[in-house]
C-alpha cells in the first residue's frame, strides 16, 4: 500500500484551534496560531483540511473575585449553532472497546474565496458508554488516561474520519505539537495492511514518514505528553503497544508522543530561531529546523489600522508585505488612529471593571497565560522604585489578562499576588486586571495599549505570539530576548529588550533593566518626544507587521514542509499562487 496518492492535500492536526469567538474550542497561543494559520491557508489557497476536537465544555470560564481568587467553570456553548454536523462517522478502539466519533464542520474561508475546512472530532454519541461520551468536552482537563484517550480520539480517529470523507491519501499530515502523534500509528496500521506486526519494515516506516511533518512548540522536557506503558497497555491493547515499540514511540518505560512524532517525521521544527536551538539541544539525534510563528494580520489588526491601512497601502489584505510600506504614512496619522484604538480599550476596561484609566498616561499591556515561569509580577519586584519613577518621570498605567491553568497554584497565586500589587500602590499606578481572557478581548488589548510587556524565564518562551499582535496595531514590544523577540527587536525602532541577548541565564537583572529603561528611555520619550515614540510605533508595523504574519509563515511551510520538492509546474493553477 502507498500513502499520498489520491489528493495533493495537507491534513493539519492540533488539540486546539481558535476558530472565532463563539467558538471556545482553544484555551491560549497554540489553538490561536493554529487558527491563524488556517485563515492564512485559505488567504493563499493552501489544500488543506484540519482536524481537532470539539471540546463542548471548551477550556473554561475564569471568574475573579476582589482578591484575585480564581475560580472556572464551564464554557457554555452550542455546535449546532456555529457547525454543520457531518453524517460521517468512524470509531477507534479504547480499552478493547468500540467509540464512535463523528465530526462537525466549520469552513475558514480565504480573502480570494478559497475554502479551509475544519473537522471537530465528536464522541457525544448515544451509542457510547457515559464516560466515552466525556471525551471530547474538556481541552486539557481530567487525568493522564483521559488525555491519552483523547490524544487517541484526534490522532488515530482523526485520521480513520479522513479516509471516511475521501480524502485517502493527504501528501502532508501536519502534527501541530505531539498530541495527535498516534495518528502515526494509524497510518503504519494502513502501511501494514493484513500483514502482522513482525513483518513491519524500515520500508514501511519511511512511507509513513514521508508524509508527515511535526512542529513542536514546548521547549522543556516537563511539557511534552507521556504515558506509562501499563496505561497504554490497558488503553490500547498489547498488540498497538509492541507496534509502538517496534517503529520507536516507547523509551525507558514511556510511550513519549513527542517521540514518536520525532521518530515518525520527515520534517521537523522549532517555533523560532532561539527555539530550534533549544530543541535541538533537547534531542540531538534529529534534525530540527526553524519556522517563526506569525500571526494573521487580517485578523488582528484593529478596524481603526485596517482603515487607515486600506488608504496608504490597500495591497496589505492579499500581500502582508505590503505593511513595509506603512513608513511613508505620516507620524500625525500613526498617532490619531492609535488615540482612536487607546480610546476602544479604556472604555472597555471602565466597562468590565468600573476603573476610569487616563487616555493621557502610557498604558502597559501584559496578558499570557498565568503561569510562574512568565513572571506576569515581574514589574512589581521593587514597588518603591515602581512608584518612584511613576512620581518623578511619567504617570504608567497596567492593563493585565490570562487564566491560569484549574490545577496551576503558581499560576493562581501570581494573579493574586498582581491585585495585591495595585492596593500597596496605592493610585500612583493603576492596576487592572480584565477577567477571562479571550480572542475578543485579546484583540482590543493588542491594539489599545501603548506598550506590550512580556518577560518571561530564558530559555522557556518558544515564540510568543501575542507581541507580534500588537507590532500589527502600532504598539512597541519590551520583552525577554527570547521566542519570537530575539528576531523582531530592532533596539529603539521596533521596541526594547529587557536584559542581555544570552540564550539563558538567572534572569536576575531583567528587573533592574525593566525599570531602568522604563525611567530613562521609555517614559522619556513617552512623554517628552511623542513624535519619536510615533516613530517606534510605525516602524513595529513596518518591520514586523510585514514579516511575523502567518502569511510569510504557511508560505515557508509550503516550500520547505509540504512540498519541499515541487515546482510550480507540478501543480494545479490554484496552488501556482503560492509557489
């Protein structure tokens, strides 16, 4: 049997993916980028299809009392309204048992028309027992062996849908991060045929690899799924279990998904430059090259920059790189359409939280996920200096959002320890912190500060995309050089970069350089050169705008992942525009 011979079509497969606001499918930057780089897809009329899973209770709902206390519950919403139920229906087998799975579709459409479609894998089926029901509600929730499950469910039922629709033999299946690694072992099941297990050959584990390529996003050892082989034993059967073994998904008593995606994959990539380095330090015998993650410039540009986009530079819809040419727009301009984006934001914040924050004084964004090793309270270690600089220098207001993981102390502990943070301030920097952070709210955050903060723990940050976001909308990064900044900081025209350019390091100085710039560079030219800190703002789009979009991204997939040996002449006219 040989793969990849019906259709020249990428099958794209992610635990996450952020579809559109109604559609709680994602829980942070993974199911975000997946998103954005489906709607680039279609932008540029890429054959591709994607698969993820439903998620009917989404991540959650994050609610914040007065002291910061976090508390979730689930996200309320309806497939029927927003997806198509498809009448295909395939099952896989856990734990010796039949589930059914069936799909629901959402169509991403491009700017030239070309169509992206989504299949939402579904177990919610009365034919299923009450917990195999379960198993497409919760992203990232449960135990290992509901994890497990469900990675089964994307991967291997992901895969057995798609011969279910016809599409037999996608040239590429994309892995976007190891969760859906066993749709591996579903394509060695249909290398092997009727042939047992003992006759699998290197032969047959290369026809597999050729196909298939794998992004990985975590850059610690801690973050990448593993499961104990008695679990997969009980899950999955002996046989599956000795084939995992066979093709070299299983090591020191694991079946390690990141593993098997390395060892299944012709092509393989970090996130960024500086995470590629990492991660071919953490797995030295593979090839590991770079794409930098961009994010979909359509979509995360505020309607006040699109317009103004639309009026010096219309190309900018079809070709992002047309955003170079945002430096011939006058500074005047640059800055009344950033007041018009700063003006949406606040009435925003007075809206969900009562606080009136000042359109005059610079105004920081930070929204990450709430994890320690981001340090969201990094800018808090020293208030007596923090309050100093905002006495003697220029007025700063905070803008803060994320969840923290349900099980994630640490996280919930910072968001706590950030409300604390605006009572010993007492008014001289205003704190607010804006409850349930999603793709609405992110959007209006990205354009409507004046500065996006970000520092998180070197070497830990893979790329970041929130950042790139706000370079779309005008507003300066100052971050870590780590991720994604590494390449797009330019020192005083694109942003700052808190500490040293050293891959790793404590970290014990970023806070002593966070406050010496913001009193020294920033709030200086803030406040007294507005027309220089204009200059910073337009050269953000200018210089990363045009480069860290997912348009320049799905384009260096295509060429140097999907079809790495093609030429134009290969291929049909629709996909000519890409090449």
């Amino acid at each position: 049997m040989t793969l990849g011979t019906a259709r020249t079509t990428v099958a794209y497969f992610s635990m996450e993916i952020c579809l559109e606001q109604a559609i709680p499918t994602y829980s942070g930057g993974l199911g975000v980028l997946a998103g954005d780089t489906l709607r680039s897809a279609a932008d540029l009329g890429v054959p591709l299809v994607a698969v993820t899973l439903l998620h009917r209770k989404g991540y959650f709902e994050q609610h914040l009392d007065a002291t910061g206390q976090q508390s979730e519950t689930p996200v309320s919403w309806k497939p029927e309204e927003v997806l198509d139920r498809l009448p295909e229906r395939t099952s896989v087998t856990i734990e010796g048992r039949e589930v059914h799975v069936t799909a629901w579709l959402y169509s991403v459409k491009g700017v030239r028309g070309h169509v992206v479609p989504v299949f939402l894998l579904d177990t919610n089926l009365p034919e299923n027992s009450e917990w195999d029901r379960t198993l497409t509600d919760c992203l990232y929730g449960g135990d290992e062996h509901y994890r497990l499950c469900q990675e089964i469910v994307l991967g291997m039922g992901g895969a057995a849908l798609l011969q279910e629709l016809e599409y037999n033999g996608p040239v590429t299946y994309h892995l976007n991060e190891g969760h859906s690694a066993l749709l591996t072992l579903q394509l060695i099941e249909q290398q092997l045929g009727a042939r047992p297990r003992f006759e699998l050959e290197d032969e047959d584990i290369a026809e597999v690899r050729k196909h298939c390529v794998f992004t990985t996003h975590t850059p610690v050892p801690a973050g990448h799924d593993k499961f104990g082989v008695d679990m997969v034993k009980s899950v999955l059967g002996d046989d599956r279990l000795a084939l995992l073994e066979l093709i070299g998904g299983v090591s020191d008593g694991y079946l390690n998904m990141t593993h098997l995606a390395l060892h299944l994959t012709r092509f393989v990539n970090g996130v960024a430059m500086r995470h590629r380095d990492v991660s071919q330090a953490m797995f030295p015998s593979y090839n590991i090259k770079s794409i930098t993650n961009g994010v979909h410039a359509r979509t995360w540009a505020a309607p006040v920059f699109a317009a103004l986009f639309d009026k010096h530079v219309p190309e900018w819809r079809k070709d992002n790189l047309y955003l170079r040419y945002v430096e011939s727009i006058p500074l005047q301009e640059i800055r009344s359409t950033r007041a018009e984006s700063k003006a949406l934001l606040l009435r925003e914040v007075e809206k969900r939280t009562g606080v009136q924050l000042d359109p005059a004084v610079m105004t920081i964004g930070f929204a990450r996920r709430a994890t320690p090793y981001k340090r969201a309270d990094l800018i808090f270690s020293d208030i007596e200096r923090l309050a100093s600089i905002a006495r003697n220098v220029g007025k700063i207001q905070l803008v803060f959002g994320g969840k923290a993981h349900p099980h994630d102390g640490g996280g919930k502990e910072l968001i706590r320890r950030i409300f604390a943070a605006d009572e010993r301030l007492g008014g001289l920097v205003d704190v607010v912190y804006l409850e349930n952070y999603e793709m609405a709210l992110a959007a209006t955050m990205v354009a409507g500060v004046d500065l996006w903060l970000n520092n998180p723990m070197k070497p830990l940050e893979a790329s970041g995309t929130s950042g790139m976001k706000a370079a779309i909308n005008g507003v300066p990064s100052f971050s870590v050089l780590d991720g994604w900044w590494v390449e797009g900081c330019v020192e005083g025209v694109t942003g700052w970069a808190i500490g040293d350019a050293l891959p790793d390091g404590d970290g014990s100085r970023d806070v002593l350089d966070l406050y010496n710039k913001l009193e020294r560079v920033i709030l200086p030219m803030f406040y007294g050169l507005p027309f220089s800190y204009a200059e910073v703002m337009r050269s953000s789009i200018a210089l990363n705008g045009s480069f860290f979009n997912t348009q320049r991204m799905v384009r260096q997939y295509v060429h140097n992942a999907y079809f790495p040996d093609r030429l134009a002449t290969d291929v049909s006219v629709e996909e000519t525009a890409l090449l």
